[in-house]
C-alpha cells in the first residue's frame, strides 16, 4: 500500500522527507511553514536562504536539521482567486515537482500537508481531489516511487482525504 493518511503533526513524523507548504522566500511563514521552520531549527532558515526562493508550483529540498525527517521539499503551492488563474495546474504542479525531487533524494517516504487550503483558501475538496489525483498518477508512472502519506491538522481534512481515497489506504 503506498498512500497513507494521519491526522496531526507533519513536523513529528519519521519519513524521509516532509512536505512544506512554502511561500515564495522560502524564509518560513505561518502554519505549516513556521512549524516546520520552528522544528527544524535556525539552520533550516541559513539554507533556505541560499535557495533564492521558489517559484510558484515548483519545488526545492532541503535538509531536516532538527526534524525526524532527513529532507524537506518546499514547495509553493497557489493563492486562490477562484480557479481562473492557473490555481489548479499550479497546484498539481507541486506534488509532481515534490515527488521528483523525493527520488532524486531516494526518498522512500514522503509526507504531504494539504497544500495551499490555508491561508492560500484553496478549497479543501478542489486541493485534495488534486493532491490524490498527482500523488496517484506520479506512483502508476513510478511504481517504485515512495510511500505517500498526507498528512491533515484536522478531523475536517482527514474525513475529505479518506473520502477521496476510500479502500486504497490505511490509516496509520
């Protein structure tokens, strides 16, 4: 089984790489982004800085410093003006980009958040259809490719993701 699904602490978990939902610096944020930063310690933030930033739907790695995770993906996922703006390309863009550079790190592990649905409102349903959706295509294209889990803060966000991924996953 390759897709996973939890509810809480992406910063706690033992997986090779931890997804962050960025913004474009790199240089931490709120929710996630300054979980993972906090977590991490002071030399995430020193890296990230020689980084440049990030595009939009693009991704760079990282290492975990004080995390359990060994690496971590950064990738900006889009604000949400309501759909007519590249919003769902862009999206689906960043987990292809976090899942190409998981194995370029030979990743075995890799644990999403839901991109993009906080302070970004991305709507949750449209942004986890999206995120299962590339996490999916990118294992049929790479079956080798790592073990995906997603990772939600809320009840709320997990009853969507479970929803969306019926039998095809364990809760771990």
């Amino acid at each position: 089984m390759k897709l996973h699904l939890v509810t809480g602490d992406i910063t706690a978990l033992e997986v090779d790489a931890i997804v962050n939902a960025a913004n474009t610096s790199l240089l931490g944020g709120g929710g996630v982004d300054g979980a993972i930063h906090r977590a991490a310690g002071p030399e995430l933030l020193a890296e990230c800085r020689t980084l440049h930033g990030c595009p939009t739907g693009q991704a760079k790695a990282t290492k975990g410093y004080r995390l359990p995770a060994k690496y971590v993906i950064h990738t900006v996922g889009p604000v949400w003006h309501g759909g007519g703006r590249g919003e769902p390309d862009l999206l689906a863009s960043c987990y292809r980009t976090s899942l190409t550079r998981a194995l370029e790190l030979n990743c075995r592990t890799v644990a999403f958040p839901a991109i993009s649905t906080g302070v970004y409102h991305y709507p949750p349903q449209e942004a986890a259809a999206i995120a299962v959706a590339e996490c999916r295509r990118f294992l049929m294209e790479h079956p080798d490719g790592p073990e995906i889990t997603f990772v939600c803060f809320s009840g709320h966000m997990a009853a969507i993701y479970r929803q969306l991924l019926g039998q095809e996953t364990e809760q771990a």
